[in-house]
C-alpha cells in the first residue's frame, strides 16, 4: 500500500492551493519517472544517470513565466558542462521549437502518473487542479536529489541562482 505523503500548501493568486503529496527531499533518491518527448519518445530519469539534471516543473509552457524561466534555465545549462534541464509539465506546446531552445529536453507527464506520484507535484484542486505545480529539482550524477524548491505562489518564478548554485557544487 501507497504511504500518504502530506500534502503541501501553495497559492494561485492568492489562493491556497494543494497538491497531492510534497517533493522529495534533499539527499534522497530521485525518483525514477518517464515523460514524453515532443517526438513523443519516452525518456526516463534514469536514462541520465552520470549527469547533472534540472527538472523544471510548471503548469504550462503557454504563460509568459512558464517560458521565461524556460529559456532562462535554457541559457544557464548551456554554459555548464554535463548538464541536462528538463522541462516537465502536463500540457507542453509548441514553444521549444518556436523559441529555438535546444538545450532543454520538453517532457509531458500526461503518459503516466509516475511524475506526480514521486514528486508530489499534481495540484488536487483550485482553477489549475489536474496540472503540476511549479518548482525545480537538480538531481546530481548519481541519481541523489541536491535542491528542490516548491514555488509557493504558482504565478512567481523559481529561484534561479539557488538551483544553478546547487549545480557548481
């Protein structure tokens, strides 16, 4: 049987929010999961293990912070060697392509609900329930999660220098 994690508290506008469990914790194992490319290949965290991952979570790719912190992150990981970012949402769109990102790989957690589960990022109710939360998790080359921030309001952006920070270690 599933242990019920508790469940974190956010806002959308103001509003608190939930969502279905909370994010793993630093120093803990990365849970494994697997998304969706926009060639709609399947790629699993495991997959990379040996290098530094970014998982930038976000509602959807179709709101102006959603694609600044994609190609702010985009900037960041092209400068640093070994690094992957993925981008990870429920409704991916078009935006990668047309905004000639290349160094982030889109996921789509809409395949399976193995994202949500281990990461505890669905939001269960409010105007956004069914999509994930925003947030970052950097998980080392050995597969062990070294940062992890759940964005508390979902319309603010993530602390970007805290999560490239984590990465230089």
């Amino acid at each position: 049987h599933k242990i019920q994690q508790k469940m974190a508290k956010i806002t959308f506008k103001g509003n608190e929010v939930n969502t279905n469990g909370s994010l793993p914790a630093v120093g803990a194992e990365a849970p494994d999961f697997k998304g969706v490319k926009s060639d709609l290949s399947e790629l699993h965290l495991k997959d990379l293990k040996g290098k530094k991952v970014v998982i930038n979570v976000f509602p959807s790719l179709d709101t102006a912070v959603c694609a600044a912190s994609v190609r702010r992150f985009n900037k960041e990981a092209a400068s640093l060697p070994n690094t992957v970012v993925l981008a990870v949402s429920k409704a991916q769109g078009r935006f990668c392509t047309t905004e000639g990102i290349d160094k982030v790989i889109p996921l789509s957690a809409f395949r399976c609900s193995c994202f949500e589960n281990g990461y505890g990022m669905l939001m269960v109710d409010g105007p956004l329930k069914g999509l994930l939360a925003r947030g970052v998790i950097v998980v080392d080359e050995a597969g062990k999660v070294v940062y992890e921030e759940l964005v508390s309001e979902i319309t603010n952006e993530p602390n970007y220098e805290a999560a490239i920070a984590s990465l230089k270690n």
